[in-house]
C-alpha cells in the first residue's frame, strides 16, 4: 500500500494518498516510509511548515540511505520555495517603500514601536521578524521586547507604515505615529491642586511668572502615566586602585504623573520637582505647629494614593523606563520633540524627551494612523 500511497501523491490525488495513509498509521505507525509520504503529502498541500518539520524529525531517525535521499530533496523543495517566497515579498517590500518615498505626504517624520510579546509566542515572533528584516533568529529575537513598548525606527512615515504592514501580517503587534502628534496635546504643568474633590482644578503658569487655573472633571481621564526621570549629579566614587574620583551619576530621580484628557486634547502633568504642596488641598492634612513636618516624599505618596482612588477603573501605566531605554540611540532625531518640563540638568538628556514620547504615543495609542491599503 505505501507505493499506492506514493501513486496516488505522483497523480495529485491527494484525497485518496490521505485515506491511505490514515489506513496504514493504524497498522504501520512505525513504518518510515508512510512518515515520509505523510511529510510528502503536507508538502504538497502547502503544509510546508508542518512538512518541514516532519522531514527533519524523520531525518534524525532513519539511516536509510534512500530514505535519507529523499527527505533531503524534500527539504531542498521546501527551502528553495521559502527562499523565493522571501524574494518576492523583499521586493514588495522595497516597491512599497520606493513608492513611499515618492510621496510628499508620506515624508513626514514618525517613529515605528514594536509591543510586547509573550514568551511563548517569541520563537515564532522571531523567525518572522528576522525574514522580514534579514535577520538570523537569535538577533531578532534580541530586537522583540517582552515587557514594554520599543522603538524601533525613527523616519519617513509611510516607510515606517510598510514595515508595520508587514510586521502585522506575520502576527508581530506594534504601530507607528507621527512625531508632529506627541506635541499636539496641550500639557498643563500642575503647581498645585486648587481642589480635588467633586471637580479637579490645578494651578498653572501659562508663562512664567503669570498663574491660571485648568478645571476638569475626573470622569475626563483616561490614563495614569509614571515615570521616574534621572537627576544626574557630580558624585564620588571608588576607582579600581581605591582612589576616589568624581564622576556624573544619578543623584535622585524627579517622579511624574500624567492624567490623560482625550476629552479636551489635555494632559495635567504632575511633577514633584514643581508641585507646593503647601498650597492648595491638602490630600492628608496638613501637621499643626510643633509636629513633624511631612517629607516630599511622604506627600508626593499621599498624592498618589489620592489619585489612584479617585480614578480607579482607569490603566496605569508605569512601564516607561525599559521604554526610555530604547530612545537612547535616537535621541539626535527627537530633538525637535518638545519635553514640556524644564527639570534642572547639568547636560543634555534624552530622558525628559523620553516621557513626552512614551506619554504622547499612550495618549495617541487608542487612535493609531490607518494601514495603509
């Protein structure tokens, strides 16, 4: 029955190679040859993942030198049609990216962000994502994150818009936007909370040395973002001979929340390097004469809190750090992102840019750019 098995496969009837082999799997399950017509059968079906796999266990287990011969012709078919399924779709990929170019409307400077993966989803993330790009596996599995947002590119818009194309088809989650669009919500630096209670409203200053006061309901917010930002410092330290000598470092970090309006185009920036907590509510009493004065950052927690439980059917999201981490190399071409909080720094940073973007793209996020068709 196995050479009617191979028959039915050479004349294309692959319904009747498939009740054969059924047939012989209950009295032959260890026959090499019908594991062969089964690989051969997905193969020629369009399995080809599936055939390949086979093939390649069965290769390990035979020493048949026939066998042998014909499971590596087999692979040898397999490879040489992915290998021009990759030609082709690379030279789609550059015609779509050739015809991006040559449209003003698409020149405009984006950011491309790859989102987080499962673990058990990784391995096969991987090896698309490196077909895609030209990558060997372990490399692509290096550039897929597993916990937090990554950028990826910083460029034209409609090349970036090709890559996300492609990146969706193969199942790998991310998006891209426009740098123009993180600046387009209006950021209202709080001093203080006037009130908090029913209705929210903070003090400002719409320019320097002027105050206004910014109300919203708290119904209005849609997301928390945190975000830790590095205070670098001069600071001292023990070198490899015991020597003391002075170098930059972190010193402290300024902490940040942002509450999202998408109501009203808004987001309320809370800051503890800017924010008086002696004036305005007072989210847990203020001490009286003779006790102890609570710390910076006692209130900044009593604040925390105080929020978290006014909105607590809204995300918090407070995976900015491993974010930041990725803009480090891009930072030359995100200068034009304007970080909307002046924190005083002894150098240039990229981390105040940093959390403008991770906020602005959050803000931005329920609303991606369409694919393009």
């Amino acid at each position: 029955m196995i050479k009617e098995v191979a028959e039915a496969i050479d004349r294309q009837d692959y319904q009747t190679a498939d009740r054969l082999i059924r047939e012989l799997q209950n009295v032959e399950t260890d026959n090499p040859w019908l594991k062969f017509y089964a690989a051969r059968l997905n193969e020629v079906s369009g399995e080809l993942a599936i055939a390949a796999r086979e093939y390649r266990e069965l290769l390990r287990l035979t020493t048949n030198p026939k066998l042998i011969a014909s499971i590596r012709q087999g692979i040898g078919r397999i490879e040489l049609i992915e290998q021009t399924e990759i030609r082709e779709q690379k030279q789609q990929r550059q015609s779509a990216l050739e015809q991006a170019k040559a449209a003003p409307e698409n020149q405009e400077l984006g950011v491309l962000i790859l989102e987080p993966i499962p673990s058990e989803q990784k391995q096969a993330a991987a090896k698309e994502f490196g077909r895609i790009m030209g990558l060997d596996p372990y490399t692509a599995r290096l550039q897929l994150p597993s916990r937090a947002w990554r950028l990826y590119r910083v460029g034209p818009l409609g090349e970036l818009q090709v890559y996300v194309n492609d990146f969706r088809a193969a199942g790998i989650p991310c998006f891209c936007a426009p740098v123009a669009a993180i600046g387009r919500p209006e950021v209202y630096l709080a001093l203080h909370f006037e009130n908090a209670d029913e209705r929210a409203s903070i003090v400002y200053e719409p320019v320097p040395g002027s105050e206004a006061l910014f109300s919203f309901d708290w119904s209005d917010a849609s997301a928390i973002v945190e975000g830790l930002l590095p205070i670098f410092g001069e600071c001292v330290d023990v070198d490899a001979r015991r020597k003391q000598i002075r170098k930059i470092g972190v010193l402290d970090y300024a902490r940040v929340i942002d509450l999202h309006l998408p109501s009203r185009n808004a987001i309320v920036r809370i800051c503890d390097r800017h924010y008086n907590f002696q004036r305005g509510h007072a989210f847990a009493g203020r001490p009286a004469a003779g006790e102890a004065q609570t710390t910076n950052r006692d209130n900044w927690n009593q604040l925390d809190r105080y929020l978290k439980q006014k909105l607590p059917g809204i995300p918090v999201r407070s995976d900015f750090q491993p974010f930041a981490e990725t803009t480090v190399d891009f930072y030359p071409l995100l200068k034009a992102i304007d970080p909307r909080l002046d924190l005083l720094r002894i150098e240039e940073t990229y981390w105040d840019t940093a959390f403008q973007l991770y906020s602005g793209l959050i803000f931005l996020e329920k609303s991606p750019p369409p694919a393009l068709p």
